[in-house]
C-alpha cells in the first residue's frame, strides 16, 4: 500500500519522504550556513527524485550535528537566515518541508526544535521537544504541547523529536488532538536501534495513526547515527525501511489519511484510541469514563513519584559533563541568580 514507495500515487494519497541525512560536524558560524545549504540542495534532490513528494523530512540535528554545542554563535530564530532559507526551498520546490534547528533562549538553555513550512514558504507548526534525551541532552524542556496541524491533502499532522517516542503518552496525546500521520524525526545512535523499531510501530497501531521516521546516518568521526527511516501504516505494518541506513537515501512511500480516518470510525476490535475513554462499553452503556490510572492523575497534580524515586542515580546531567541546574523549571537564568 506504499505506491511502490510513492511512485504510483493515488488521488488521497499523501508521499513522504524521508531523508537519511549525512550526520554534519558542525563548530561555527561558516559550518551553520554551509549546513543549511546543504540542507536546501537535498530539498532539490527529494523533489527531483520524487515528483509526487507532498512532505519531506529531515532528521534531527540535520542543521547542528551531534556536539550538543550551546555555543550562542550557533543557536538560530525562527526569523533567521536558516529558517528563511528552508522557507525558500519549500517555495522553489513547491513542497512541504519538516526542518530541526536548535533555538536560541535568552532565559535559559537552548531549545531543540522542529518546524513544518509549507509549499508557500509558510511557518504552519512550530514544537519545541518536550523529552530531551536525559543526561545526554542539555536542551530546555519544551513548553508548548504537541500542536497538530492541517498538511497536505488535509491530512492532520503532529511532529515529535526522537526521544519523545520512547513515551507511549506522546504519540497518544498527538493522536487524541486529531493527528493522522505523527513525524518523528532522530539523531539516535545504534545501540538504540530495536527500541527504535518497536516503538515506531507500537506508537502507530495504538493510536491508529501512520507514524513517519527517521534518524540522521553515517559519522561524524565520533558517533555514528543509523538512519532506519520508517513509514509505518496505522496497522502497526512497515511500509518502507531503510535498512541499509546509508547516508542521503531518501525514504518514501505513500500514506492514505482517508484509510486512518476509516479505521477510527468503523474498528471494532483495537480501536484502542476510543477504547481508552470508554472502558467496557458492552457492559456499560458509553463505557467507564474514569481515569484509573494513578500515575495519570499524580502528574496532573504535581506529586508525580515512583515507588523507587530515592534510588534513582541518574537526576542531573553532571554524568555527561553539564553543570548542575540551578533554575526552576519556568525560571529564567537571570530570575534564578537573584
């Protein structure tokens, strides 16, 4: 059902592509804007290799690499000569365009973020990761939810970043605002590849959603990143994979948001997105609408604790080199030194 990988593309389909980005060393100014034109060049390639292409993703840390620098020199706007330049490839190459930039925070550390700009050069969403991959990760926690937009065809569509996917909480909470299609875009490294895998596909077929994927690939000369980009339909079924995970393949395949819509109207059995809110609806009329679950209702509350809280060793980020927070969450730096 991918269209021959979107060759063949039907009147509801909608192609994605998926690149197995060239994982960058990126140390300056010179290297930022040789990356974004990089980057530019392979919009170029994905609509020249894939004339039916509607979307095209790129992975996390396509435009920073993998160095976690937090350097100001190379944090960038959403007004900034980077974002504009994507803008402009999606306009040049009349195609969507999702886009990983990590953003300048004047009060506090940088954000890791993810955009969507469409054929007309127009920001349509902006998401800021809410799970950096901990202690690895020195990114502020993102703080504007999962926002879900209108794409191509009118497809719903949510984008989350990498380690977000490791939280069943997250792609449920992308398919309970209306998503169809969930991008999920990645630096992850091989030693989480199963993982990776797995959770593509659990976080689909629980939700009845596709789920798009795709990591950076190759090495910089010290990590090596493994591609594995992912189409994954609502079924939990793999419609394309790049096994191969070599450097600058584009993965694509087509996806039919009519199909997933279809199937959350009319399943029965594994409508689980439904199911969740409506437990036992054969023995209660509209099933029991409670919330059971403690953990649920303990974060909402702000007592989020596990039974094994006093024994976790890993609650900072000093094991991988970073200072210790002093901040709040929701405190600026300069608040934080009064």
């Amino acid at each position: 059902m991918s269209g021959l990988g979107g060759l063949n593309k039907s009147p509801n389909g909608v192609v994605i592509g998926l690149v197995q980005l060239q994982l960058p060393v990126v140390e300056t100014p010179a290297d930022l804007a040789a990356q974004t034109d990089r980057i530019v060049s392979m919009v170029g390639k994905a609509r020249r290799s894939m004339p039916t292409m509607d979307l095209v993703v790129f992975p996390e840390y396509a435009l920073h690499g993998l160095s976690m620098n937090t350097d100001a020199d190379l944090m960038c706007n959403l007004d900034g000569p980077e974002v504009t330049a994507f803008g402009q490839a999606c306009i040049d190459n009349d195609v969507w365009g999702c886009f990983s930039i990590i953003e300048r925070n004047m009060g506090g550390n940088p954000y890791n973020s993810g955009i969507i700009i469409d054929n007309t050069g127009t920001l349509k969403l902006y998401y800021r990761k809410l799970h950096p991959w901990t202690p690895v990760e020195p990114w502020e926690p993102g703080d504007l939810g999962i926002p879900v937009i209108e794409g191509p065809k009118g497809a719903k569509i949510a984008l989350i970043i990498c380690h977000d996917g490791m939280f069943p909480e997250m792609a449920r909470e992308a398919a309970y605002r209306g998503a169809e299609i969930m991008l999920r875009t990645a630096g992850y490294t091989a030693p989480i590849r199963e993982s990776w895998r797995f959770t593509n596909q659990s976080n689909a077929f629980c939700n009845l959603m596709v789920t798009a994927n795709v990591c950076m690939s190759g090495s910089d000369g010290t990590f090596d990143s493994m591609g594995e980009g992912m189409i994954v339909n609502f079924d939990g079924a793999i419609l394309a994979h790049g096994t191969s995970g070599r450097p600058d393949e584009i993965i694509a395949a087509e996806v039919r948001p009519d199909l997933i819509r279809e199937a959350r109207i009319y399943w029965g059995v594994e409508n689980n997105i439904y199911q969740l809110g409506h437990r036992g609806y054969v023995a209660v009329k509209g099933g029991a609408q409670d919330c059971p679950y403690s953990y649920m209702t303990d974060l909402a509350a702000g007592r989020y604790r596990l039974p094994w809280e006093d024994e976790v060793r890993q609650t900072d980020g000093t094991s991988c080199g970073f200072p210790a927070p002093v901040r709040l969450y929701g405190e600026t730096a300069k608040e934080a030194a009064k």
